[in-house]
C-alpha cells in the first residue's frame, strides 16, 4: 500500500519510513470511521501503551541510578499519561492526519486530548510492529526528548502535595468543586475551585477538570505557603 501525501509527510515527520504501511493507517484510524476491512486503532493503543511504559522506566532507570521507586513512579507517570501523549501528538501534527468518521470531525477531533493520546500510543505500537522494539525505543525518546531529562527530582503532583499538606495539619483533604463550564461540547473549558477545610481556596481554568484541578491545587498551594 502506498501512503498517501500527508501520510508520508507525517512518517517523514517522526523519522520513520514504514515498511508495512498499513500498520500506520490503523493507528491513524479511529474508531468512529472502522469497518470490517478498515481495522480502527484500539488494539494498536493497548500495545503501544505497554511499549510507551517499557521505554519510559528503562529510560528513568538510567537516567538515575539512586532514585527509589517512590521518586520515579510519579516521574513514570507525567510522562506516560495521556495529557503527555497528546501533547506530543500536537507537536508532530498527528491531529491532521487522524482519520476520523464525520461526527467525530464536526466535534473538534482532532484537537481531543484523548483522541490524540489513544493515537500517539498506536504510532508507537505500528513502529514497533514495523521495525521491533530498537526502533520503538528510538523514536520514543527523540519525541519525549527533554520531557525525561527534565522530569523532577520529585514528580508529585500539586494536588497531592496540597492532599499531604492539609494531612500533615490534620485537616481533611482538599475538596474540588466545579464552578462553571463554558466553550462548546467538543472543547469545554473548566473552572475548578480548590478548597482547604480551614478556608483557604484558589480557583483555575483549564481545557479539562483534571488540568483546572491540578492549576487550583498550585495556586492554593502556593497561597498557604506564602501565609508561612
């Protein structure tokens, strides 16, 4: 099967020419345009998922040979979750290349954080299927590249470190209320209200509830701190 233009541009993109190009378009399929002869992409995603996470530890491994797995399970896992995925998916333009059935494209598709994450893992699992694990491996740590160097000392995330914070005061944990939703179905955008149970609250907006609940725990975070 020949690849189309933009689908051999986008296999230009992430530096790999695929031999069985076939596997590309299922990763690039999803399941609102699959048939019976047009395999969609979910079987793909739960490979490269496994794939993704092989890559990730061994490379977390190396990266710090001291670290305990208290320290690298929340490095593991900023750098696996679907968030990052997408985000990497929107640096290499995957969103223009997915193939979508004609509802999923009228609701925004291809800017979907979970669309673009789901096919992200796919083009991970349809390179490793293509060419083994080396080449997986190459191309997942080109595209996470700086994501791994950087991952911090101590990866916990703002809402639990406000969760440890109250716990250590021996307050409740924090609670999160959403207090408004606006933008249209496809591409919501959530405000989240942080609250301690001695008072203390921030409020965040973001493109979804876990991203404004993460943003609220930070300000809040860093409102309790400043009141030292």
């Amino acid at each position: 099967m020949k690849l189309s233009g933009d689908l051999a541009a986008f296999s230009k993109r992430i530096g790999h020419d695929f031999k069985r190009t076939e596997l590309l378009v299922e990763a690039l399929t999803h399941s609102s345009l699959s048939s019976i002869t047009r395999p969609d992409n979910q079987r793909l995603e739960f490979l490269g998922d496994r794939v993704l996470g092989l890559v990730i530890s061994e490379a977390l491994l190396s990266a710090d040979g001291e670290a305990s797995e208290g320290l690298l399970a929340p490095r593991f896992n900023s750098l696996v979750r679907k968030e990052t995925c997408a985000e990497i998916a929107t640096e290499i333009a995957l969103g223009d290349v997915l193939k979508l059935g004609r509802s999923e494209m009228i609701s925004g598709g291809r800017r979907k954080q979970a669309l673009l994450g789901d096919a992200m893992e796919s083009v991970i699992a349809a390179v490793y299927l293509d060419a083994g694990f080396d080449t997986a491996r190459a191309l997942i740590l080109r595209l996470w590249g700086g994501r791994i160097s950087a991952a911090e000392g101590d990866a916990r995330d703002s809402k639990t470190m406000l969760q440890e914070w109250a716990q250590a005061r021996q307050q409740d944990p924090p609670v999160y209320t959403e207090t408004a939703r606006t933008g249209p179905d496809h591409a919501p955008v959530f405000t989240i209200k942080a609250q301690l149970q001695s008072g203390e609250n921030a409020t965040a907006t973001a493109p979804s509830k876990r991203q404004a609940q993460q943003a609220a725990a930070a300000q809040l975070l860093t409102l309790v701190e400043d009141q030292k």
